[in-house]
C-alpha cells in the first residue's frame, strides 16, 4: 500500500514538470565573444532608436557617435553570424538545448503568500527586493544617460549592474574639455525578513570629494495567522526613495557647474566683452569635432585651438601679422585671409 502511493505521487510531480528553455543562455549566447558587450550594444541600438523614433534633436556630434555606434554593433552581429554557421550543433547539443532546465514544482503556499493574498500586505524576499533596488539605479542613470550621452562635452560610460550586498562603481561621467571624472556608486544591504529594512546608497564622488549622497530603504512588512485561521497584517511594506530626486538635481548641477566650467566661463567671458569691449574669447569657426563654436583663441581659457565643449584639439593657424586664429580655409599656412595681399 505504502509503495502504490509513493509511485502515484511520483507520476502526480512528473506530470507538474514542464521544461523551460533560456534562449538567450542556452542557444544565442554562445556565439558572441563577449556577450555582456553585445547587451550594452543592444541597449546603446535601443536607445538610439528611441532617440530619432520620438523626434529628439540629433545634432551632428550625436549623428556622427550614433553612427559609429551602430557600425560596432552591425559588425559584433556579423561576427556572430559566422559563428553559428561554422559550429555543427549535435543531436545530443539540440536535446540539451530542449531539456537542459526543469521547472521545479510548483512550491506549496507559504505563509507570505498567505499573508500577501488575505491581506494586500507583500512580503518580497531578497530578489525582489534586490530588483527594486536595481530598478531605481537604472532609471537614475537612463536620465544622466539621456541628458549627456549625445552631449559634446561630457562622456556616460556604460553601466555596471550592483552586487547584491556591497558596493558597486557603476558608472563615471567624465568631461571631454577638463578630463574631470564623476563616479557613481552603489552599496546595497538586504534583509529580507518580514519587519526588517533594506537600504540602497547612492554616492556621486569627485576623486575624494562626495558630491551628493541619496539612502533609499525597503521596508518589509509583517503579518500572521490570527485566532480564526486567517492572516492578519501587523505593518505594511514601504519603499522610501524620496532623497533621488534632489540627488540628481545636485548632481546635475555640478556636472554642468564644475566638471566641466569652460562653457559658461565663456558665456561670462562673451558678456564681459560685449560691456566693456574686447575679443571674443572663441574663433569664428566651428569645431572640427562637434561643430559647436568653441574653439578656444586665448590661454586664459584653455590651450588655443581647444575646443571647450568636446575638449578637442583643433588644427589651427595664427596669423603672422595680426594675430588672428584661424583654420585651413580662413587663410594659409602664414597669413589669414584678412592679411593676405591682393591683386588690385
């Protein structure tokens, strides 16, 4: 009697089991080289396309770096292409593929469940709570992304994802005019037990210095089985993320304020002379990089020839008679255009 059971119990779990197939683990991934780059590049092509599909301005310099973007990326494909075309995959590989991962049976209710079904109160455990987390880290850096991506002067490097219990350097902002670095990072603690707190901290440094600091906590509720059977919530969960909003605001400020200064000190530099007289403190032509005009003329801003928006070294001349700087097509190699003798 006791075996006849255990059988019929083993056929009951056989038939709950269903396989489960990654497509991207099992079969996709094994074709790129480096397949954490080809996420970046697929998040970069997403990315760029939502850029032109909602009609944001794309300037030249976002042209140019959104091109060259899509060209590594058409080109990892490519490699990738040639790599599943060479590789014979085996009858014993494709029944791998098929049946590599079993769902493990359904686990039976848990108080959690109980408490989040008879009450509304959700008790999330380290994943999820790990997720949220994550979820807020992400949409903070798909704004700086969004904002200075497609910007001559700064540069976003690509986003590491947070370790579940330490600190993550998750990404730098660096200026292409100053060479000035921003580094975000990220600590995370979790607790996962009902009535316990989770904690996320966010902190932009500037070499040793922090500039803006953000503590996001994950509070989980609790409950349990009253008298009568049912579940009774004894306090709710809550997530408090309210510091990200100025984070980011202070965070903002100083990378356009001080990681990169050269920009509005020309804007002051410009209003200086237009009150008092003066030179303007850029050339008449545009940078040969970002097509802004930025190109620094006087070493009371930067090195002539620099441009202070993408930090660009300029080709230049400067006029042997006036001073005047100018590019290829403002004179030649000695003299510009101004001073050149002509044939009256």
């Amino acid at each position: 009697m006791e075996k006849r059971n255990e059988q019929a119990a083993k056929e009951f779990v056989e038939k709950k089991r269903e396989s489960k197939l990654n497509l991207w683990n099992d079969i996709f991934s094994q074709y790129f080289s480096d397949p954490e780059q080809f996420n970046r590049q697929l998040t970069q092509f997403i990315k760029a396309r939502n850029h032109i599909a909602h009609n944001k301005l794309l300037t030249f310099f976002a042209f140019k770096k959104m091109h060259d973007e899509l060209s590594d990326f058409e080109l990892t494909l490519s490699k990738a292409l040639e790599q599943f075309e060479q590789k014979n995959a085996s009858e014993e590989l494709l029944d791998t593929w098929l049946h590599e991962q079993e769902q493990e049976e359904y686990d039976e209710q848990s108080l959690r469940d109980r408490i989040f079904g008879e009450t509304g109160v959700e008790i999330r455990d380290e994943d999820e709570i790990y997720e949220l987390f994550c979820q807020t880290v992400t949409a903070l850096y798909d704004t700086l992304w969004d904002r200075y991506h497609y910007d001559p002067c700064f540069d976003v490097s690509d986003m590491e994802i947070p370790v579940k219990d330490g600190t993550t350097k998750v990404c730098v902002i660096k200026s292409n005019a100053s060479d000035e670095e921003l580094t975000l990072y990220v600590s995370i603690v979790l607790d996962d037990d009902m009535d316990s707190s989770s904690y996320l901290t966010i902190e932009a440094k500037h070499g040793e210095d922090v500039i803006a600091k953000a503590e996001c906590t994950y509070h989980n509720g609790e409950g349990h089985e009253g008298e009568e059977g049912l579940c009774v919530a004894d306090s709710d969960s809550e997530y408090i993320d309210t510091e990200v909003h100025d984070f980011l605001e202070a965070l903002i400020d100083y990378i356009e304020e001080d990681l990169n200064p050269y920009v509005k000190q020309v804007a002051a530099m410009e209003y200086e002379c237009g009150r008092h007289g003066g030179t303007s403190p850029v050339a008449d032509f545009a940078c040969q990089e970002c097509g802004k005009d930025g190109v620094s003329i006087t070493e009371d801003l930067l090195p002539i020839g620099k441009c202070c928006y993408c930090g660009y070294e300029n080709e230049h001349y400067v006029c042997e008679l006036c001073g005047t700087v100018y590019d290829d097509m403002g004179g030649d190699e000695h003299l510009c255009n101004g001073c050149m003798p002509r044939d009256d």
